[in-house]
C-alpha cells in the first residue's frame, strides 16, 4: 500500500520549474542542434516534459562561436517559424551564454536573458583572469550577471570561498540539472550538493545540447527522481522570467 501511494504521488513532469533559462537548442550556431528540425523535436520533447517558456542562449566565444546578436535572433526566428507551423505553443525567446575571456566586450548591444540578465561562463579548467572585475563591470552596466554552472569549474571543487564573493557582489548563480543526476561525474554532482544545502543557487537551466542530454534529463524527470533532488528549493525561474514578453 505504501508503494503504491509513494508511485501516485511521484511528480513526473517539470513544470515546477516551467522556464528552461539555458540551452542550446538554435539551429546550427553552436555546439548545440545541428538544424532546424533537431530544434524542433528538441522543443517539443521539452515541452511534453513540463516548460512552457524556453530561453535559447547559444554560445557567444569568438574562438568558436563567434555569434552576435542578429545571428542568434535569426536563428530564433527561423525556429520560431517552424514552431508556428507545428501548432507549437511554448513560448521561446532567446539570449547568450558570453564567454568570459579576452575577448570578452561589453560595447555593443549585448544579448541579455531578459533586457536585464546576461548569462556568463568560464573554462572549465582555469579562473577567468579579472573575472571579479567583469562582474563588477557588467553590473555597472546595468545589468545583473548570471554565472551558468558554476558547479562544473574544476578550479572550485576544493575551495567554495571565491564562489562565495561573488555571491555577494550580487552575481545570480545557475545549476545545471544534469548536474545534480550525476552527468558530469562524481566531483561536479558533489559540489552542486553543496552549493544547494547553502542556497547558494537562484536559477536552473537544462544546459542541453544533444540527445544524450536530452535523454538524461528525460529519464530524471519522468522517474520523479529530478523533483524529489530539488521540486522544493525555490527556484526563481517562473519568479523573474515567467512574464517576458516574446
């Protein structure tokens, strides 16, 4: 009797969380999908999961992707034309994920989450030189920087204080879920624990690129084992991006 109240009661859709504010699900900008009807299958499997709102957010890295903001708004459109067609009623808008480095410019018009947001990143393997100053920067600005998967950055695995100083200069921080499932290995699942037990998070993004991603996520959510990990913590995805206007 037990199981099977436990099995009722199980939630197995996303729509706790309702705005995906990352992923990368433009058609042939990035390392995300490839094409267009990719883009499409992505986005209507995110909606049978439980979003109701996508925020696209393709890399901005000139080594690799050296996007700019007509780029990404004409690969928005494009997706969004095959979503009309397809009676697809979620709704998709789209920003960036800047990478922070030496090419890193805040003098054009900037491809924010929400006219206020802007989504940055770091290597994986080594601190952004100046990082500090950047955020202090862009808040100068005007606007309110989001560190994406902060618990992916090896450099941190040992010593959360620095994550900590941002935090209170006033950078949001976004968890990936694919993190918090194990994805990405043992070291990135623990750090994300951690930063959760501190509330040290305010977002969470699907991050997704590809169809293992898309299959992980998939499995996580419809098992019920995503929101049991984190349903309750009080994300603020719907709180600050719910009413965007696309």
């Amino acid at each position: 009797m037990l199981n099977f109240f436990s099995k009722k009661n199980k939630v197995t859709d996303i729509s706790w969380l309702g705005v995906d504010i990352h992923s990368h699900i433009l058609p042939g900008i990035d390392d995300g999908s490839p094409d267009l009807a990719t883009s499409l299958r992505f986005v209507k499997s995110l909606q049978e999961l439980g979003f109701d709102q996508l925020i696209a957010t393709p890399h901005i890295y000139q080594e690799l992707y050296p996007n700019t903001k007509d780029t990404i708004v004409s690969a928005k459109d494009l997706l969004q034309q095959e979503m009309d067609k397809a009676n697809v009623s979620l709704k998709l808008s789209a920003g960036a994920e800047y990478m922070v480095d030496q090419d890193f410019k805040m003098d054009g018009p900037l491809c924010t989450l929400d006219q206020k947001h802007l989504l940055i990143e770091m290597s994986y393997l080594s601190e952004s030189p100046g990082i500090s100053q950047t955020i202090f920067d862009i808040e100068i600005k005007g606007y309110q920087p989001v560190l994406a998967h902060p618990e992916r950055y090896t450099f941190y695995f040992r010593d959360k204080s620095r994550l900590k100083r941002f935090k209170e200069k006033g950078c949001l921080f976004q968890l990936n879920l694919l993190s918090i499932l194990g994805y990405y290995g043992k070291d990135v699942k623990q750090l994300a624990e951690a930063l959760l037990k501190d509330k040290m998070y305010d977002l969470a993004g699907t991050d997704m690129h590809h169809d293992k991603h898309l299959s992980v996520l998939t499995d996580g959510i419809q098992s019920g084992r995503l929101y049991d990990l984190l349903g309750r913590y009080g994300f603020k995805n719907q709180e600050i991006f719910g009413s965007i206007l696309v």
